[in-house]
C-alpha cells in the first residue's frame, strides 16, 4: 500500500516563518552618513590647527621631540624608573648638553671666525699667485677678465660675504644691539624655547594615552589595518630619524677631530656643519671636503695638508659604512637615497623649510602606504584574473 511521505521531521522545519527576536537589523551605513562624518572630521581639525596656530611650531617641535624620546623614556620604564623620573633624567641630559655646547663649542667658533677674519688678506694673496697663470690663459684664450684683485672679488661678493672682514665684531656688535632693542620680540622667543621643553614632557608623560585615544577614533572594523599601517611607518621613519642622527652626531665629531688635527681654519665649524648635514645623502661629505680642500689650499697650498684633509673625511666614512650604519640603522630604513633627496628638494620647493623638515615623515609613510595598496591589488581579481580567450 502506498504511504505518503511524512509531512515534518523531528528536528527539521515545519515550513513555518521563524520569527527573530530582538529588534530588528540596523540598516547599513549609507554614503552620506559617511561623507558627513569625514567631512566633520576634517572641519574640526582644521578648526583646532587655525586655534593653535601661533605654537603650531612649538607643538610639532615638542611632538617630534617626544616621539623621539619616547623609545628612550620605555627603556627606563623596564628598568624600574618610573616614566616622570626618566623624562626628567632625558630632559636633564639634554639641558647639560646645551649648557656645556653654549660653553664650550659656541667660544670655540667665535675664536675661529676671529681668526679667519684676521687671515682673509693673507687667504687673497695666495689666492691671487695660485690663481694667477690659470686667469692669464683664460683671459688669453677667451678674453675674459677675470677678477683676482681683493676689492674686484669684494665688488662681486654678497653684502653677507663682504661682513667677513677684520671688523666682523662690530658687525656682529650692531646685530646683537638690534636685538636686543626689539625687548619684546626677545622676549618672545626665550619664552618659546623655554615651553618647548615642557610641551615636550607633558607629551612624553601622555603619550601612550594619545596613543592609545587616537587607536580608539578609528572604527574597529579598520583597527587591525590602521596598527599594522603604524608600526610599519614607526619602524621605518623611527629607524631612519634616530639612526641618522645618531650616525650625523658621530660624523660631526669625528670630522672635526680630523679637520682640527689637520690644522685648518673654521675645522669645527666645517666638520659640525658636514656631520649633520648626513641626512642628505652624500651631500654633507660633498660640501665638507670642498670647503675643507679650499681652506687648506688658502692656508697652506698644495702640499701634504692636502692628504691629512682626504684622510679626515675617508676614516669617518669607512667608519660609517663599515661599523655605524650596519649596527645602529641596520636594514629598517628602507628609504632610497635618491627618494630622500627628491623628496627634500620637493618639500622645500612647495612649503620651504617646514616642507623640507616634515619631507622625511610624509615620504615614509607614503611609501608604506604604497606598499599597501600594492598588495592589495596583487590580492585582488583584477590582477589575477585571466582574460577570456
């Protein structure tokens, strides 16, 4: 005889509509509600940047500085310190190291630029007999006049190049007695240097907890993306700003060792200027040995001087490339040397020198940005998908 099948099974749907409980599904989240909060964002940022403007300097100054030492202040903290004791222990160590700059090193240079002042005529003469045989055969073979008498050359030189003179202390004189007049724009500026290092230490103290509050504006569904984002641009900008400094610090006091034992004039001035000028790639090295070749032809001519100021700058390299750059930079840089100098020449070309000091930072997190959005399209159907044949 024939059954018909079973209408409902234990446990299986009996065909009626399961009603959910609870209220009802959020609709998604549609684009203008998107576009309004983006726009807010941006609104309210533009608002706090035109309030803080007039310490807008002081406050990425203080930033970058808290960013930089905030490494530092965490290798205290592991250790025992409590984190207001170890940014007053930096902070201490950072006024000591001014203190003993301003002792120290600012007298030296003074006693240099005295001195070459005093030698500028002897520096002209010897300029002139060096030069001389090389300006009769152009003047020969082009009939162009070249200028090789003190005041010809002081005609052509910059109103602030002509300043270098025996009297440069009256000159210098003048400009101290200028600002001191402006008593209140003096003022001002002593009282801004002296909050930067307390703008400096109210960040350090709360940093993990800005940290922590701008990680909790970002929508949870993007968080894991937007940390991971971050502590690529902390490694790769951290490791390229605390590397070359450290790197252009070491350069800068053993090029001036070197130039000083070679005896040249300005050796401090010309050794600090070419060390810290290593975040350009070669360009530091570039303008230390001209300037260095130069004064040693003014002074001594072309004789061993010449040696004793390759081996200055050549022992430092060999230092850099074979010893710091490895330990302290190692391979977490990841940034060209031509990117850095485009990215540089950019940044001064379109916002001077504040383009020039946030080019390094942008450029870093372009990059990883890039990088990104790189693997994103290797992931996605567009690049894998074949075409119909």
């Amino acid at each position: 005889m024939y059954r018909r099948p079973p209408t409902s099974h234990r446990g299986a749907a009996t065909g009626r509509v399961q009603r959910r409980s609870g209220p009802p599904p959020e609709p998604p989240v549609s684009l203008q509600q998107r576009m309004f909060w983006g726009v807010s964002f941006v609104v309210v940022l533009m608002g706090l940047l035109w309030l803080i403007w007039p310490v807008f300097s002081m406050l990425v100054g203080s930033a970058a500085l808290a960013y930089l030492l905030d490494p530092v202040v965490d290798r205290f903290e592991r250790r025992g310190m409590s984190r207001s004791a170890a940014i007053g222990v930096i902070l201490l160590i950072g006024v000591v190291a001014i203190v003993l700059i301003a002792v120290f090193v600012v007298p030296t240079l003074a006693q240099q630029f005295a001195i070459l002042s005093t030698n500028i005529a002897d520096y002209l003469s010897r300029a002139d007999a060096l030069l001389a045989p090389a300006a009769t055969w152009i003047e020969a073979k082009t009939g162009v006049h070249v200028p090789l008498d003190p005041l010809e050359i002081q005609a052509l030189l910059p109103d602030l190049v002509k300043k270098i003179s025996p009297d440069a202390r009256s000159t210098i004189q003048g400009y101290l007695t200028g600002a001191f007049s402006s008593g209140l724009g003096l003022v001002l500026k002593v009282f801004n240097l002296a909050l930067l290092p307390i703008f400096t230490f109210f960040l350090l103290k709360d940093w993990d907890r800005i940290i922590a509050s701008v990680d909790a504006l970002v929508p949870p569904r993007y968080r894991d993306t937007v940390r991971r984002i971050g502590r690529e641009v902390d490694t790769r900008l951290g490791g390229f700003v605390q590397g070359q400094i450290t790197v252009a610090v070491v350069l800068a006091v053993l090029y001036s060792i070197g130039l000083r034992l070679v005896g040249i004039d300005l050796a401090y001035l010309v050794g600090i200027s070419a060390g810290l000028l290593f975040v350009v790639p070669y360009l530091g090295t570039v303008i230390g040995i001209v300037l260095s070749v130069v004064l040693s032809i003014l002074k001594f001519g072309f004789d061993a001087h010449l040696i004793g100021v390759a081996a200055a700058f050549a022992i430092p390299q060999a230092i850099e490339g074979w010893f710091l750059t490895p330990r302290i930079m190692g391979d977490k840089v990841g940034l060209h040397p031509m990117v850095i100098m485009v990215a540089l020449i950019v940044g001064g070309n379109l916002m001077g020198i504040w383009g020039m000091l946030v080019a390094i930072p942008v450029t870093a997190t372009a990059f990883v940005l890039l990088s990104e959005w790189l693997t994103r399209y290797r992931a996605s159907r567009v690049f894998g998908d074949t075409p119909a044949g």
